[in-house]
C-alpha cells in the first residue's frame, strides 16, 4: 500500500487478483505460496491506493492500452459519437454499469448540432442527444464536426467514438480527421470498430498507430474508458491531475519529436 500510494500518483498501476469466487478462492488457498483474503479487502485497497483493477486479462490488456495512450479524464461525464444506433446504445449501457454519465448535451451544445443539421452539414434525422448517432449516412467530415463539437462542450470528459467502416460514404480519412481534433484538447478519447474482417483490423490499427486505443467491441472501449475517468478521478483527488498531464503531453511531445 505504501508503494502503491506514491507510484500511482505518477503512473497508473493495473492489477488482477484472482479468487474472486468462493471456487477461486479455494484454489487459491491451495496454490504454492498464495496469500489468502477477503476479496472486498483487495477491492477497497486497490480504490484507496489508486490502482485500477482489472478483472481478467483482456480488461488488464485494454485498461494498460488506454492509459499508455491518452490521458485521464477529469470527470464521468462521456460523450458517444456513433454511425450506428444500436452500437451507441451498447456502449452506453456499459459506461452506465461501470459508473459513468452519459448525460444529455447542454442547450449550447444541442444548438451547435442543429445549427449543422440546418447548413446540411449533418442529416437532419440524426440524434444529437448522446449518444450522438449521425447514421448510416455518415462521411469523414460528419465525424470531424461532431467531434469538434464533443470535445469543445466544458462539461464532457472524455469522447468513445464508434467509427463502424461499413456504411458506404465513410472513407479512411475520417480516422486522420478525428486524431487532428483530439490533439487540440486535454480530454481522452477511444475508438471502436466492431469485428476481426480486415478493414475492422486496419481500422483500429490506424487509430492506434496514431495514438487513439482502439477496440473491437462497443464494452471494451467503454471499459476502457472507465480506466481513464477512475484513474482521473483519483489524481483529482489527490490533487495531482495538473501535473500528471503537463508530465504525460511533455513525454508524448519528446516521443514524437513535435508539438502535440
């Protein structure tokens, strides 16, 4: 505990403790060298110390993914940017089970939207409440508008953006569109493209490339970025957030070799 209280302040710690269950458990009192205890013990030292626990390895994988990546999130509140209704509602549902806020758009930013439906600039049957679902009909530039949006609205902390490549006016750019706006703001960002078909693979392989974590399915990335808000949370409270993010744009300046 007393490490773990100085190292998260710096960097995220993940962690997996197994014997959840009674069975588990029981294996793991037979284990060579275990150290037995009470399950709700390790949750409540883990949420006290700051380290983010992980429920198996996938979780571990994606939850390590998303915070070598972006930055915490200083807040709950998550904006979805969807081109496919049901996707959006999943996503959804998972960030309100692991604790987060998808809360309706302020009246400034429900306005914005509009005003875009009105220029032509959206489908005017597109929703804009959050998520934001801009449809099948969605282009590369639907997204770069809608992003621009998200991520200028105060009281958003963090966007899951559900880039699904199957609609037929998308094309690739929208990916490099995205980063362009990201990289203007001190708020993380996820990515999913659901499926293992080849363009799914190329897909999320170009946002990770581009240093937005990617994921394969609407429940990773909102896991994900449950990661990013808890752990955010954390240095919020102990007062450090400030300086973990002038640390973590200044690494990933010296990384790239240009201003990010």
């Amino acid at each position: 505990m007393e490490v773990a209280q100085e190292v998260t302040k710096k960097k995220p710690l993940i962690a997996i403790k197994s014997g959840r269950t009674q069975a588990g458990a029981r294996a793991a009192s037979s284990h060579t060298g275990a150290m037995v205890g009470s399950d709700q013990i390790y949750t409540a030292v883990f949420k006290q110390t700051g380290i983010i626990r992980a429920r198996d390895m996938e979780e571990f994988l994606d939850m390590a993914k998303a915070l070598s990546m972006q930055p915490p999130a200083s807040g709950k509140n998550v904006a979805i940017i969807t081109d496919a209704g049901g996707a959006g509602v999943m996503t959804a549902d998972e960030c309100e089970s692991r604790g987060l806020i998808v809360k309706q758009f302020s009246e400034e930013t429900l306005q914005k939207f509009e005003k875009l439906k009105a220029e032509g600039k959206l489908p005017r049957f597109a929703t804009n409440l959050n998520p934001v679902d801009i449809t099948g009909s969605a282009t590369s530039e639907m997204f770069e508008y809608a992003a621009e949006i998200v991520f200028q609205d105060p009281e958003i902390h963090g966007i899951i953006l559900l880039g699904l490549h199957h609609v037929p006016a998308l094309q690739e750019d929208y990916i490099d569109r995205v980063v362009r706006v990201a990289r203007n703001y001190l708020k993380p960002i996820v990515a999913c493209d659901i499926g293992e078909t080849e363009m799914a693979l190329y897909t999320r392989s170009r946002f990770d490339k581009l240093g937005v974590p990617a994921y394969s399915s609407p429940e990773d990335a909102a896991r994900a970025m449950s990661a990013l808000v808890n752990y955010g949370l954390y240095l919020k409270k102990n007062n450090c957030l400030d300086e973990y993010l002038q640390s973590f744009y200044r690494e990933k300046q010296e990384n790239s070799g240009a201003k990010v």
